[in-house]
C-alpha cells in the first residue's frame, strides 16, 4: 500500500472571510438531513465546505478529506484498499461534514460505535472568521479539550467544519442481513458482535459482519435466514429519532404502541426511530420518549412546539459552549433551538424556540 497525498484544500481563508462578515451563516452539506433539529434561518448566508482528498496512507488507517466530500466518494476511495470508514448515511450524497454535524451514527453503532469515535482531527471556521485545528491525526492523541467530538452533532452551531482526519478499519470480508423470529434481546445474547439488531416490535433483523463461516454459525445459532438488506425506516409526514438507555427500550416500545405510531428500534443502542402522518400522536410519542427517561429529536415535519420531551442532561453545558464560542449566535441560527436554555452568560439570547 502506498501512501497517497494531494495539495492542502483551497478556499479555506475565503470561507472564513464569509463567515467572519456575516450576521447569519448556516453550513451547508447535501441536504440530506436538512431539517433535523429545527430549521436554519432563511436569511442566513449559505456557505459550503471545500471537498476532495487531503491525504490518505492506508498503512496508518487514517484519511484527511475535506469535509464537503461526498460519502459515496470517500467510500469507493477507502475501498480500492480494501477499508472503510463507518460513518453509514442514509443517502450515500451526504457529505462527510454534514454527517459528522448532524451526528447521526449508521446502522452498525452497536458493533463499530457512535460516528464520533471515527473523528481524529477537524478543522473548523468559528464565528469570528478563525480557522482552527483541534485533534491530531494520530490514534493516541489525547491533548487539550476533545473539540472534534463537541462538533459531532452540533449542527454547524459551535463552527463550520471545513476538514476532517478520520480513523479507518479493514472491510469485512462478507456482510449480510438475516431474519430470525428471536426476541431481539435474546438474538444478541446469543451473537458475537452482532452489527446491528432492528426491531419493530413483530419482526427482528440483523446484520452479522466477518467470515463466511462465522456468519453461518451466529445464524444457525440463532434461527435466522438471510434477508434481501436492511429494514425500512418509518415514513410518514412527521419523522424523528429518540435516545433513550439501551434498557428502556421495551418499555418505550410499548408506550409507542400505544400511541400508534410507527418505530423501529436499534436494540442495544437506544436509537428508536419514528414516523406518522398526524402531528399530535408526534407529540405523545415526544412525551413518552420523555417518560422513559429520554428525549426525542425532530427530523422532519412537526412543529418545534414542546421541546425535546424532557429537559436533556447537557442542555445548560451546551448553552454555555455555545455562549463561548458564538455568542451573538450567528452560527446555525434556527438549529437545535429547543435545546438551549436562558443563562446569565453576556450576550446570550436563551432562546426556547428560535
């Protein structure tokens, strides 16, 4: 394997005059999540992260891509190597910035780890017009604050991600989804590191990863026969996803089914997914989420009318970050507005709902 490199990105300090003169500047990836935590202000200047390949040794297990790279290209570039990067959008158009912004981790979580893990080194343009480096490209970096994974899932609010150093794996040598009629709890007793296990409630499927033989065992151990991919999301006009402890689960599924809506769980995660096409079951199904001790995010439709469902652990942490690094909340004005809360801090604006 050689190590392949190419010329710094260009355009970064144009970038960060943009950023540095507007009031309102939102990041802009490929949309495929444009809606998740509220949507940005429509006034706000649009900018967009340069793409394509910075540096890639496959010996070392790390690449360096700007962050308006499709995931699509950063996934055939790993593969000619034979590795991969597990970042798993739901639409192979994401790009690896707006993957890491909307910190939506894929389908194989529960063997591989929140995308945060994947993140070595970013680059980011703060309010002021700085362009910043935080991380280090190595595996064994682990000087200063850990800012890369305070950007993951931030939604472009703390800064603009411009440059990402990610952590690498060798591919699997076969992947496949199987069905089994287990109970998913007792599916993932019986597996070795099962990479997913979605559950709706009346059918259970299942990704296994590794060699052919292994793949064999865990599914005659399990009952389970191949299946043609991976489960449907629910669809409907009002879409979102709750987090909740792995154990809860079950009892969160069961309030959902008494709601009406449609879920489909990551058992062993706490990732629970779900849809409907009428707006007051969205909002029981926040309030369940928020009984069972979690709190749900908005993808899509609803209106941002009670929060998250539960006041979430971080959310004073979080107003105080986002009072240090974008007072003026100039940065992503719109997004995650529900979640940040009144403070004291100079220049804070507290909003609850934009």
């Amino acid at each position: 394997m050689t190590s392949i490199e190419t010329r710094p990105l260009e355009g970064l300090d144009a970038l960060a005059e943009v950023v540095a003169a507007a009031s309102s500047v939102v990041a802009v990836g490929g949309r495929t999540q444009w809606e998740v935590g509220g949507a940005a202000d429509p006034e706000a200047v649009e900018v967009t992260a340069p793409a394509g390949l910075v540096a890639y040794d496959p010996r070392d297990l790390t690449v360096t891509v700007g962050a308006g790279t499709t995931v699509g290209a950063l996934t055939a570039l790993l593969a000619e190597h034979g590795q991969e990067c597990p970042l798993d959008p739901r639409d192979p158009s994401a790009t690896v910035g707006g993957v890491l912004a909307a910190g939506l981790s894929g389908w194989r979580r529960l063997r591989y780890g929140p995308v945060r893990d994947v993140v070595l080194e970013v680059r980011f343009v703060t309010a002021d017009g700085r362009l910043v480096k935080a991380g280090g490209p190595t595996v064994k970096n682990v000087t200063g604050f850990d800012l890369p994974r305070l950007l993951v899932g931030s939604l472009g609010t703390v800064g603009v991600i411009v440059q990402v150093t990610l952590r690498c794996q060798p591919r699997a040598a076969t992947s496949r989804w199987y069905t089994t009629a287990l109970d998913p709890f007792e599916a993932r007793r019986r597996m070795f590191r099962p990479s997913t296990i979605a559950w709706d409630g009346t059918s259970t499927r299942v990704l296994l990863e590794g060699v052919e033989v292994d793949l064999e065992s865990e599914a005659r151990a399990t009952d389970a026969v191949a299946a043609a991919g991976p489960p449907s999301l629910p669809t409907g006009e009002h879409r979102g996803r709750i987090s909740v402890r792995p154990g809860a689960v079950p009892e969160l599924a069961g309030a959902l089914d008494t709601v009406g809506v449609q879920w489909l769980a990551e058992v062993g995660v706490g990732t629970v997914h779900l849809a409907t096409d009428v707006v007051d079951d969205f909002e029981r199904a926040r309030a369940a989420a928020g009984t069972c001790g979690g709190w749900m995010l908005r993808e899509h439709g609803a209106p941002r009318s009670s929060g998250f469902g539960c006041d979430t652990p971080n959310a004073a942490l979080m107003t105080r970050i986002r009072d240090a690094f974008d007072p003026g909340r100039k940065l992503g004005r719109g997004r995650l507005d529900e979640l940040f809360v009144e403070t004291a801090g100079a220049g804070t604006r507290g909003r609850a709902g934009g």
